[in-house]
C-alpha cells in the first residue's frame, strides 16, 4: 500500500516493552495504514529489532541521545534532557516533519513536552486526556475526558473538555450531534460538589454542545452519552477499573468454558463470538488517549502497550490527521472567543 501523506513520529523508547513492541505495531500500521512511521530513539537498538530484510520505504530513523524513564519527575526530566525520544518526536510535530505523535512512554513527560513545545490550543486553560470506551451499544464508544492530566479542575476547564471532545466524537467518531454529560453523583441538576454544580450551569448554557445532563458512573458504558466529561483525579480511577473489569471478564470466560472434548467443540463454535467479546472489552484494541488542547496530535498508550496496542494509537492518530481535527478544534474556539467577546 502506498503512502497517504500522513507521517507519525513514534517514542521507540517509551514503555515497558520498548523498543521491540514498538517497532512491531509501527511496522504493522505502515503495511496496513499506508503511514510514513518516523522511530524516534537509540538508531541501534532501534534497528536490532527490526526484522531482516524489511523494506525501509516509509521507515525512517531518528536518532536521540535519551529516553525518560518512568519513575522520573516528568517536566524536569522533559527539561533536563532536551534531545530524549520524546522531545526529538515533539520536535518533529513541532517543525511539520510529522503530522502526530504517539508514546507508550512517561506520559507525564510526554504531556509536559507537548505544553512546551506545541503549547495549547487559543482558548483552551488546560489541555486534557481523551479515551474512548466501548459500551453495551455495539459501535458506539463513549470517549471520556480527562482521564489524568488535570487532578483538580474548574468549572470553565470542564467546558472546555466537553467541546474539545465534542468535535472529536463528532469529525473522528462519526457521531451526529454528540450527547454530552458530566460525571456525577446523581441525575438532578442540584448533585455534586461546587465545582461540578457551576460546571452544569456552563454546560447547560453552552449552545455548541449537544448537553444532556449529569450521568451517574452506571451511565458510563449505557451507550447513553458519547461524551463525559469529568476531572482528571475521578477519570484515571476510572479509567483504571474499566481496564480491570474488562480483564477479569475476559479472564472468568475463558476459566468459565467447558473442559474436555465437548469444551473444545464448544469454544471452537464460539470462537468468532469469543473474538467479537474480547474487541470490544479489551483495551488494546483503542490503542492510545488523545491528548487534546495542544496545537498538535498527541496520542499517550498504556506503559505496558504491545503490538496491537501500538498499531490501534497510530490507527486512531491517522483518522485524526485524516479529519482535520486540530484545525477543527482550533477554528471552532475561534468561534467561541469571539462570541464571548
């Protein structure tokens, strides 16, 4: 397949099976995805683990002197060492090299070095992360936001993340007019501590988003709402016990099948089954966040991403390009500030 144009600049340093899982998804997304893939990092470990005789066409290397290890404090270790995987890949966002970036890295470090390299969006306070999650509703996800970037918010930040996320879900999901709702602790419009009270009243009061209430944690996965906004501190919660529940079902089906011949044949007739349940729960088939509200596409994966995570990010990194998402979320803030002006 050949190329479409759309260049990703990927941390092959960043995660906990770095480099070599890395490269595998990179190279997958490259053959099936047709995307120029830019691996960012240490140039030999880099090639030791790229397969011989593989064709280079779209593959480039580019080297960096450091990675940032995980236990480091993210914006002085971004600071400290200028020329590591994930600043060189910021880098190349930054100077129209590459149209997004993906890291299973720090994603702390990785959060950091877009705010001082990108920097934010025209009217955004704070940029969030963005996931999206399946629900009982087959084909259609609920992207939540923010899952970790902003332990504490206010009002107008949540707004915020209920618009940003609102263009996603609609240019990138396909979702027709989103239904948009705030996490909380009950459906009335009186529930909540002071900062979700005066986020309702903004987002009620937001004519660019299709707000449709608070939605209880029971509401999450109903397939009810396409977006829920909620703070950093209650989303990476969770977002922690979603993967958790999804893993121990997984888990309990397979304990669960018979045994023996008739298990065999059992599992054999539901095997396509089987394979629908486990896209649908497992993680690794959404591959990364998005972090939205910096003026570039940044996906963050899970530390512990492997292949078929890696390639589901740069999936999900490509349909951003493809739909414009940054000049949508950058000309429809330009709207907002000027009608608030």
């Amino acid at each position: 397949m050949g190329s479409t144009g759309v260049r990703i600049a990927i941390d092959a340093m960043g995660g906990d099976h770095a480099p070599a899982e890395i490269v595998a998804g990179a190279l997958r997304a490259r053959e099936e995805l047709g995307v120029k893939i830019l691996l960012v990092g240490d140039p030999q470990g880099i090639e030791a683990v790229i397969p011989p005789k593989t064709n280079m066409a779209d593959l480039e290397i580019v080297p960096a002197k450091e990675a940032i290890a995980m236990d480091e404090e993210p914006l002085n270790a971004v600071r400290r060492k200028r020329e590591s995987s994930i600043n060189v890949a910021m880098n190349l966002v930054k100077n129209k090299r590459a149209d997004a970036v993906f890291s299973a890295g720090h994603s702390g470090a990785a959060m950091a070095s877009a705010l001082l390299r990108l920097g934010r969006l025209p009217g955004i306070d704070r940029p969030a992360i963005a996931t999206v999650f399946p629900t009982i509703k087959a084909g259609k996800p609920v992207m939540i936001l923010d899952v970790g970037a902003n332990v504490d918010c206010r009002p107008k930040f949540l707004e915020q993340f209920a618009v940003m996320g609102s263009i996603y879900s609609q240019y990138v999901l396909g979702t027709e007019n989103p239904k948009i709702g705030l996490l909380n602790i009950g459906e009335e419009d009186t529930k909540g501590n002071e900062v979700v009270f005066r986020a309702h009243q903004l987002l009620r009061e937001n004519t660019q988003i299709n707000f449709t209430g608070n939605a209880e944690g029971r509401d999450v996965l109903s397939g009810e709402f396409d977006v829920i906004v909620c703070d950093g501190f209650v989303g990476n919660i969770l977002l922690k016990f979603a993967e958790a529940v999804g893993g121990v079902i997984l888990q309990i089906l397979r304990e669960e099948l018979p045994q023996g011949l008739h298990g065999q044949i059992g599992t054999a007739i539901l095997k396509p089954n089987l394979k629908r349940v486990k896209q649908r729960m497992d993680h690794a088939e959404h591959g990364g966040a998005l972090l939205l509200g910096v003026s570039g596409i940044c996906f963050i994966g899970h530390g512990s991403s492997q292949a078929p995570s890696i390639f589901s990010a740069i999936r999900m990194a490509k349909e951003a390009v493809d739909n414009q998402v940054l000049t949508r979320l950058q000309s429809q803030y330009h709207i907002l500030q000027n009608e608030s002006s």
